[in-house]
C-alpha cells in the first residue's frame, strides 16, 4: 500500500501558492503564513506529480505496511462486531436492513462476532424492538426529536459516536438514498474505505472483509479490501442478499441500549420546512414475476405482447438499457448496474443477450427463464430454462398455453 508522506521541515520558506499549484486535483492545502504546514486532502489520487514536479525532500511517496515504522500500527483486536444501519422513514424499515443484518449474522458467525444494529430518528422505540427479531445480539438507539427528518450532520454525528462507542470491525449500509449519502461521510471521518455497491462479503479469520463489486461499467469485478483502516464501510443494494426468518418473541436474546447526543451536536444548517409524502409505486424490485424485454425486440408496439404475458403471470414488465436508452420504456423499469436490482420468483428474458452489466442486476433470482435465438448468449449460461427460439413464435405459445389453463380453471370452479 502506498502512503504519501510530508517531511513539513523542508517546506518552511517555501512558496505556498507554488506548493498548491503542483496538484491538478486540488489536493494540496498549505495553512496560514503563521502556521507553517501543508494538508493532503481526500482528492489526492496518489499520482506523484507533488513528488515528481516538486522541491526535493519535501514529498515522499512509499510503500507501506504494518511493520513500517512510520506507521501506527492498527490492533484488529481492538475493533470487534459487524453494525447494521436501521434504515427508516417514520419509523418504517426498509426492507435493505433486515437483508444486510442477515448477512451481518452469517459473516459473524465465520469470526465469532457479535451483530450490532444502528437505529436513529425520532419515536422509534417499536422500530428497535421490530431489529430484535432478526438475531440483533444488541440495538444502540438514539431517539431524539432533532433526528425526526433525515439530515446529513446530525446523523453522522450520530453514526459517529456510535462507532467512537461500539468500535466494529465492519459497518453495512443499503444502497438507499440516505444510506449512499450517510456512509461514505462517516467513513471520511473514520478515515477508512468504503466500497459501494457490493455483490458479494465474506470475511477472513482476522476480520478482514472481502468485497466485490462490479467495476469499470460491469466489465469487470474488482475485490476489494481495506486491512489497514477500521471500521471497513460496505453499501448494498436491496434484493442483493436475503432477509433471514424473523425470530418468536421468546426466541429473542438480544437487547436494547438507548443512547444519547447533547443538542448541540445535533444542529444542522439544513432546516426542513415542508415534507411532502411521495405516491407510493410498486417497482420492479418488489415483483414477484418479471418479464424482461430486450434487444430482440423489434418495434416498441411488439412490448403490449410481453406486457400481457407479465399481466397473465401477475408480474410487471421490464426491460434492459438498450430499450430505455430507445424511449421504449419508464427508465425506473430498467434491469441492471445502472437500474434496479431484483430478485423475483421467475423471470423470463425475451431478446436478452445477457451482458454482465444486466446480469448483475437479476442472477440471484429463483428461477430465470431465457428466450433467445443465440444459443450462445451469456443468458443462457445463466438461465436455469434455455430456450433456444425467435420470442415472436414462442410467446404466443405461451400467451395461448397459459389462457387455456386460466379458462379450464374457471370451469372447474
């Protein structure tokens, strides 16, 4: 791992302006003429310019582990349990949570590990109680009237001091909103990583996380790892994982700490004057049955036959970005790294080709079926039913099969 380091005596008498100006990113922050140092801020990209371009001996990039004896060295032993952030809307869970305390669970029992959960807002005693039933060991809430609506400072503030308090070795957030704007400020003030978007955790005996993520538009999925920085930040999208049984109430053994923050450290410079309910739709990510067009498809009208099949089946119709990027469908319908994740039941793939970016968005669910004139399509490796054929003579087929067992059962009844 390289580190930048900045030897601050050969600086002194040297121009300020001339020091900053060596970044192209910014990344250089000298202090004022009466404090005598420079800053390296977050934008550093740990190019080397500053080294390269620089006056001699006052940067330095190296190499760096946990035996070099410029580094303070990080007892693991010290940081112990994996969070969950409870995240909620009037006191309302999202599904998210329970699926990362799921996972939390499974990756605590590899290190022998507790399982913490962060709940914060304003009159969400029943909402702490609802975490329980997960197999949360333990629910550090802060309930106070100034985290009523979501804002940034007060809530890091909050997820700040829980940290300071609990120490975890991991923190998992959803892919939210708020979790995407929550998780990556707290991890700034931790100083550690944080790797969005994950597909897939595991953990190793020293409580190293392993992450995986789609990167470089999907072509690629990088593994991640912070061994150096704790706690280790992960976001993850809902449908990714799944939600484990919720507990009988005389199976619960976990418990409730309630925790507070001085006002003061609660303020904000956002003031929320008016909050304005949305109308609630029913996306794809909550389907049970999914029908998906793609490329194959060939004129926009063509989409009213997959859109019967999906109404025949009880499910939605969806579509991946080719079609979105056409002005064929609602872009909330897309599948895929730029989409919606999902994780139906079934799903039926007509003139999909199944690229990575798409598959990512849809492999974990229960039964995919895949139509498609090319045997050798990614889908189709993917698909637990391949079928091989033009969707235009197949889902007539279909369409014609499943309304003669919806009439049949209607003159059985």
């Amino acid at each position: 791992m390289k580190e930048l380091v900045i030897h601050q005596s050969m600086s002194k008498g040297l121009n300020k302006q001339t020091l900053e100006d060596l970044c192209p990113f910014a990344a250089i922050a000298c202090g004022p003429a009466s404090e005598d140092y420079i800053e390296i801020t977050a934008a550093c990209k740990m190019c080397g310019l500053c080294v390269k371009n620089g006056p001699a001996g006052v940067f330095e990039l190296i190499e760096i582990d946990d035996s070099h004896p410029g580094k303070k060295p990080l007892n693991k032993e010290d940081w112990k349990g994996i969070a969950v952030y409870i995240d909620q809307v009037e006191g309302e869970v999202h599904p998210v949570s329970f699926e990362l305390i799921g996972k939390a669970r499974e990756l605590a029992a590899k290190v022998n590990a507790p399982v913490y959960a962060l709940c914060m807002g304003s009159g969400i005693a029943s909402m702490a109680r609802q975490t329980l039933l997960y197999g949360v060991d333990k629910v550090f809430v802060y309930d106070q009237k100034e985290l009523e609506h979501f804002r940034i400072e007060p809530y890091t503030a909050v997820f700040e001091d829980f940290i300071n308090e609990v120490k975890p070795s991991v923190c998992l957030v959803g892919g939210t909103t708020v979790g995407r704007s929550l998780a990556p400020r707290t991890a700034a003030r931790f100083r550690t990583g944080l790797t969005a978007d994950c597909t897939f955790l595991d953990i190793k005996e020293n409580t190293d996380l392993d992450q995986i993520r789609p990167a470089f538009g999907g072509n690629i999925m990088a593994h991640i790892h912070t061994p150096a920085h704790r706690p280790q930040f992960a976001t993850v999208r809902y449908k990714i994982f799944s939600a484990p049984e919720a507990l009988l109430e005389s199976e619960v053994r976990g418990v409730v700490e309630e925790r507070q923050l001085p006002v003061e450290k609660l303020s904000s410079r956002i003031e929320v004057l008016e909050v304005k309910p949305k109308v609630l739709d029913v996306g794809i990510e909550e389907a049970e049955v999914i029908v998906v067009a793609g490329r194959g498809v060939k004129k926009q009208e063509d989409l009213k036959m997959l859109e019967e099949l999906a109404s025949s089946l009880g499910g939605q119709l969806a579509a991946t970005r080719s079609l979105i990027e056409a002005g064929w469908a609602d872009p909330r319908k897309q599948i895929g790294l730029s989409g919606r994740t999902v994780k139906p039941r079934l799903i039926i793939t007509c003139g999909v080709s199944g690229a990575i970016q798409f598959v990512a968005g849809m492999n974990s669910s229960e039964l995919i079926i895949a139509i498609n004139t090319d045997a050798a399509a990614p889908i189709m490796k993917v698909a637990h039913i391949a079928l091989e054929g033009d969707l235009y003579e197949i889902l007539p087929f279909l369409l014609e099969d499943i309304k003669s067992r919806a009439d049949a059962a209607v003159l059985q009844v």
